[in-house]
C-alpha cells in the first residue's frame, strides 16, 4: 500500500514550551483556554509529524476542543448583543464554558486528512453496503443546487474566519387601542464566544488568532392592552457583517463545501468517519452568514443528519452535533427553507440525544448539549417554524427539564431562550401553559435561578404566555405565578427582567375577571408592586407598563380598594408632574383619572383623590382630570366639600381659559365650576376674581364650537349673582357688566328667532340686578 504524504497537523497549547503528543493519546482534547484583560497566555504550535506505515489516518492525529462562552446583554429598552471582540481576550465568568468544534490549521494541505485511495476487499464489499445504505436514506443531499461551475480549490494559506463580530437585535412596537398600553419589549440576547486557530500554510506565513462571537438572537417581545401579543421582529441570522465576495471566492465555497459532503457519504470506518467530521468542522466553523447559507443549500445538514443517525459513537456524536451547530448560523430565511427537507427528522434524533445526554453517562455530554440546544434556538428563531417546532413529540417535555436536570447555567440560558421563542407563537400559549410541569419549571427558574440571563427569559417567557386571553385567567388564579411575578417585578437586578415581569402584570389586568383577583390577592401584594415599578424603577418602560397595569386594574369593582391603598393616588401624582418620561406621565395621569371617576360619591378616599388630582393638574401631561372634575362636581352631596378642597377651584379656573388644554377639556372645566356654584353654600367662597376672570373670558368665546362652554359661564355667573353679597364686587370687576350686556343681546335675538333654549334666559335680570348694586 502506497505511503500518501500528509502536512503536519498544527496544535495549539497553552504551554510554554513544545510537546509532542503521544500517539495512544486521545484524539479528542477539550482545551479550556483562559483569558484574562491583562495576561496574556502563549500559545505554541506543535507539529505532529505522522509515521511512515500503517494507515495514514489514526485518532491521535487531531486536536479539536471546546470554546468558552460566557453571556454577554445590555439593556436599553431595546436589547443589544454585545459580543467581546477582543483579539486577545474572553470572557472568563462563565461558570460553565460552552463547548464547540474548534480547528487547528487553516491550509487545506494542513486541514484535510489525506486518505489512502487504494482499498482492500473488504473495504470494498463494505463500501458497496455504504453505497446502498445511501441509497436509501430519507435526508436527501443535494450538492449541485447552486451550480456546477466550481472553481479549484485554492492552494493559498489564511482563516476562512472573518475576525471579529458583533450583533444587536432590535424590536419595537406599540399596539395602540383606545386607552389602552403596548409594551415594546426586546429581551436581550446571550452571546457565544468561539475560538478559532488557524495555522500557518507551511510557507513560513504567521500563525493567525480568531476571536469571533456567535450569535442567537431571539425577538423583540411587544404586548398590547387589547392583544397583548408580541410581534416578531425576528434576526435575519447571522453575524452583523456579511463579507461581498466575489464569484471566484463563491465558487470555491462551493467546490469545498461539495468535497466536504462528498467525504462524509464516503467516509467507512470509525476513524475515516472521524476524519471526514474534522475536515467538516474545519470547513464550517466560521461566521460568515453567506457561506453558511450555501452549505445548507448543498445539503451539509442532510448528511450531517444522515450520518448522526447512524452512529453511536460518542466522539462522533459531539462532532456532528459541533458540525450542525456550526451549518445552522445561516440566515433564518435559509434555516427555514432546509427545514422543511431535514427538521421533521432531525429535531427527533436530536431530543432524542439530548435525553440520553441528560440521563445517562456519556463523554463529552455538556458539549453535546449545548450544541444540540443551539440548533434547537436556530430553530426557534424562525417564527414560522415555532409552531411546528413545538408539537414535535418530546420538545415540551425536554424544555421542562431544564429546571430538574443537572445542566451547566449556560445550558439553562439557552433553552429558557428556546422557550421564550416558542411562547411567542400565539399558537403554542396554550399548549405550553397546559403541558405538565412545564410552567412550574418556568416559574423555577425566574425565581431561583442564580443566572441573571435565565430568569430574564424565564420572565419573558411569562409575559409572552400572559398575552394571550386564554391563559389570562388561569395564570392569575396562580398563587405561585403570581408570587413569582411581584419577587421579579421588586427585586431583581436585572432591568429586563423587571420590565417583562411589570409587563405580564398588566397583560393579566387586561382580562376583566382577573382585576379584582389582582388587586386583592395577598393584601395588595400586585399593587403594591406596581406602586414600586412606578415610582422607582430606573427603567422608563418598566415605568410605563406599571402606569398602565394600574389602569388597567382599575375599575367601578376595585377603585375604591385601590384609591384607600397606602400611598397609591400620592404616587401617582407625583409621577405625573415629576417623572422625566412625558409617556410615564400621560398614563400615570389616566390611571389616577379612571381610580378617581370609578370611585363611589360616598368613598372615603374622595378628599386624597381631590387633592392628587389638584396636584396632577399642574403637569402638561396631564389628561381626564377637568372631566373626572364635572362628574364629582354633578354630585350635590360632594360639592361643598369639594369647592373646600385647597386649590380646586383655581385649578378649574386654569383650566377653563388656558390653551394648553382642549376645547373639550376647558367645556368641562367650566361645567364644573357652574355645577358648584348651584350649591348656596360655594357663592361667597367662588366670588373671587380668579374665578370672575376665568367666567368672563369663557362667557367671550365667539366660536361655534364654544357656544356651550359660554352658556355654561354666563349660567355660573347668573348663579353667583344671586348671592346678594356677591353683586356689588360682581359689577365692579372690569368687564362683567359689558359681557352680561352682550349676553342679553344674543338672549333676546334667541327669543324673537324663536329657538329654544334648555337654560331660563336670565342675563336682562342679571344685568339690572348689578346696575342696582353698583
């Protein structure tokens, strides 16, 4: 048998000085390579020349280990992946480091194992089986779709890698409804750091580090008052670069990629099928979105997949899971089109190895997981595939794991990921909210969980499942649901977690047989909470949420408990004329407004509800009030004590004449202060000249729209005037006599013109009333 020259393998090792690698060794090592800001490790190569008989191709001949990875999210309402591109340095915190296929060498000459092309006989017949067993298999593998025009491999040194990269997911949204709050939410992503070596050409070229990050990015989450769904605003996949390259450069990813696939349908044999998977690693561990895209439209998936199912080797399964891991960074828009081809097959084996991952002993079985669980949020990220991907027999069940198997905290982060991507899916609320154990594993891990990354899905998980108004109420009848939200909503430290956690609060207020439940549960317990997000979260979206859960709670059945709640009416009219965020304020503002007007004329909370309105009042943002003020000024029983009220009237007074308010508004405004003036017991204290001034003005208004609010001033000050004590300041004050003057006039036009008119036509008696007093 002809001896085929090989390059020689470059290894790289943390030492400081070179060593051989002992031919018995494993082939396999999982380096763990850590770095710190300022100190540095040396790497040296270690070139591992092969013997000269026997096979070519040994266990002993490559080195593939696993990366770290750690968790890296930023928080700015809108979630950002914020990846470590430090040439030199990565993240150390990880509790638990990710695994992934890393390569050694980037020349093919140097990557691809060269294999013996003569074969004994029974390399033959056993070839033959291969062939036929090919034949047969269900994954079908195209490796001519994108064309046959391939340019030669080239024979240049240099990393198919693309150096660094980073990548930030962006969602928004507000679903509008009339007085109702949206959420735009996007929950922040976990990023894994890869690290690649590349090995110089064997022409003296330098030795090249790759740091590069991946990305899984889950959506945006967005609730609405009426909805409360979350749009997707899913990724487009893959890192935020995409390198232009030119035909030549295509066309040789596609003759690589063709070869790669050619050697694993060929590959015979344990260590050739080793072989074959580390050339294949070496080939997709890149992230270069496009070439990514390719290999799946030739089939590395299919293979991948094919060859999975039919071995039972450990070392081969963390491969070929490596492999998938690394073929599914493509766009979703691909991920999505394979699917269809691999995904009905493939997503069974691959829970399928997750189970025995988790359940049995197995080498390298924290690797395997990790890689499995990627390509299971690869999938999940695609929002038509959540649907599907959820009925796939055995999926609920192995995301309810996460919170009773023994599994690394960055293990848990990415399937609390998977889960979050799946509640998203309007379809999957509920079914997941029914699926045995599943829930309580969610509520788990948001309030036990020691990874911050984890609850921050875990809560978002609950927000998603809270959208929909078939879970609504059977989520709030939840003691334990509901525990765990206020424990988020209070104390987390993670900005994201609280929001989400607010926001599955006013989801569940939104169902109406669920406001009572909530205000009531636990002494207050979920209003309370409220009142905190509200008037301390450093978080304006939290603010916001919060401002409008209370809204939504509020109502004719839970007004009265939530305007008596301990400091409750105070904080909101704090929050409306202080807080930074003017959206904050407006929905402060219609909370405070919709406790005031569903409280009953005889509540015990109407004179703190008067004067937080008064305080309210004061904000530009303001809205509702002057109309919560007629409606309590209707009330006979209420007036004197409302006319007392500090500041009340002159409030009304501002309102009716500034243009900061609507017309709307200052009608209402106006009401108000006639209302009052109807009891005798409010003439002497309204006769003032904030009070004559803002009536004068509004009996002015010539507009066709404000016929109301002048007929309302001229009757308020009809009313004042029958004070007798009142008339003689009345007709003193500049102007009074000249508008009375003029409402006679338009009085007795009305009267010849025959129009009716719902109020006396008392202006002429008005007017001689104030002459004589003058």
């Amino acid at each position: 048998m002809p001896r085929v020259e090989e390059s020689p393998v470059i290894v790289w090792s943390q030492r400081g000085t070179s060593s051989t690698i002992p031919h018995h060794q494993h082939q396999y090592q999982h380096q763990h390579q850590h770095h710190h800001h300022h100190q540095h490790p040396r790497k040296t190569a270690i070139i591992v020349k092969k013997g000269k008989g026997g096979s070519n191709i040994n266990s002993n001949s490559h080195n593939i280990g696993g990366s770290s990875s750690t968790s890296n999210s930023s928080s700015n309402g809108i979630s950002n992946i914020n990846s470590s591109e430090s040439r030199s340095t990565a993240a150390s915190s990880s509790a638990a480091a990710m695994k992934s296929i890393k390569t050694t060498g980037s020349d093919r000459s140097a990557r691809r194992v060269q294999r013996h092309r003569s074969r004994s006989s029974s390399d033959n017949h056993f070839e033959l089986q291969h062939e036929h067993m090919l034949s047969r298999q269900q994954f079908r593998t195209n490796t001519s779709r994108l064309g046959n025009n391939s340019a030669k491999k080239g024979s240049g040194s240099g990393s198919n890698g693309n150096g660094n990269g980073s990548f930030s997911a962006n969602g928004n949204g507000i679903g509008n409804g009339n007085g109702s709050f949206s959420a735009n939410n996007n929950n922040n992503t976990n990023t894994t750091t890869v690290m690649a070596l590349s090995s110089n050409n064997g022409n003296g070229g330098t030795t090249k580090h790759r740091v590069v990050n991946s990305l899984h990015g889950t959506d945006s989450y967005e609730s609405g008052y009426s909805h409360m769904s979350r749009r997707s605003d899913h990724l487009g996949g893959g890192p935020p670069r995409t390198i232009h390259k030119t035909d030549h450069d295509r066309n040789e990813t596609i003759h690589n990629v063709k070869i790669i696939i050619s050697d694993l349908n060929k590959a015979i044999g344990h260590e050739r099928r080793i072989a074959a998977i580390t050339n294949a690693c070496a080939e997709f561990d890149h992230w270069d979105t496009d070439k990514h895209n390719i290999e799946l439209q030739l089939g590395c998936s299919n293979v991948l997949s094919m060859v999975l199912s039919m071995t039972d080797n450990e070392d081969e399964i963390r491969m070929i899971c490596a492999a998938l891991e690394m073929v599914y960074r493509a766009s979703t828009a691909v991920v999505s089109k394979t699917f269809q081809d691999v995904g009905p097959d493939v997503v069974p084996l691959l829970l399928k190895l997750l189970e025995q991952c988790e359940t049995t002993h197995q080498k390298h079985a924290a690797v395997s997981i990790i890689n499995i669980t990627k390509v299971l949020l690869y999938f999940s990220r695609v929002a038509e595939l959540r649907t599907t991907l959820a009925r796939h027999g055995g999926m609920l069940d192995t995301l309810t794991r996460v919170a009773f198997s023994t599994l690394s905290p960055d293990c848990r982060v990415l399937r609390m990921r998977v889960i979050a991507n799946l509640s998203n899916s309007e379809e999957n609320k509920v079914m997941m909210m029914s699926h045995s154990g599943l829930l309580d594993a969610i509520l788990k891990i948001a309030a036990l969980d020691l990874s911050d990354k984890a609850r921050e899905y875990a809560s978002a998980s609950l927000m998603d499942l809270a959208s929909s108004t078939k879970t609504q109420v059977p989520m709030a009848n939840h003691d334990k649901l509901l525990s765990t939200l206020v424990k988020l909503a209070v104390t987390d430290e993670g900005e994201e977690t609280r929001e989400y956690a607010v926001t599955a609060m006013q989801n569940l207020a939104f169902s109406k047989e669920n406001r009572e439940r909530l205000v009531t549960y636990a002494d207050g317990v979920v209003v309370e909470a409220l009142k905190k997000a509200l008037s301390v979260d450093t978080n304006e979206k939290s603010r916001r949420r919060a401002a409008g859960a209370l809204t939504n709670l509020a109502c004719e059945e839970t007004a009265e408990l939530m305007s008596t709640h301990n400091g409750l009416v105070e904080i909101l009219s704090r929050v409306i004329t202080q807080d930074k965020n003017d959206d904050v304020q407006k929905r402060a503002s219609l909370a405070l407004s919709k406790i005031a007007s569903s409280c009953a004329t005889d509540s015990r909370s109407f004179e703190s509800t008067m004067n937080a309105l008064v305080v309210a009042a004061t904000s530009p943002n303001s809205t509702g009030i002057p109309a919560v003020f007629r409606v309590k000024a209707r009330n006979a029983s209420r007036r004197s004590e409302m006319a007392r009220i500090p500041g009340l009237i002159e409030t009304l007074a501002d309102m009716s004449t500034s243009p900061s308010y609507t017309s709307k508004d200052r009608d209402n405004a106006t009401r108000a202060i006639m209302h009052l003036t109807n009891e005798s017991d409010n003439r002497k204290i309204m006769c003032n000249k904030v009070v004559l001034k803002a009536l004068l003005e509004a009996s002015n208004l010539d507009g066709s729209e404000d016929t109301e609010t002048r007929d309302s001033a001229i009757v308020a000050i009809e009313r004042l005037a029958t004070e007798v004590s009142n008339r003689q300041y009345m007709a003193r004050h500049d102007g009074l006599l000249v508008a009375i003057a003029k409402a006679t006039e338009r009085e007795s036009k009305s009267e010849l013109a025959g129009e009716k008119n719902s109020q006396p036509r008392l202006a002429k008696q008005l007017l001689m009333s104030l002459l004589l007093a003058m």
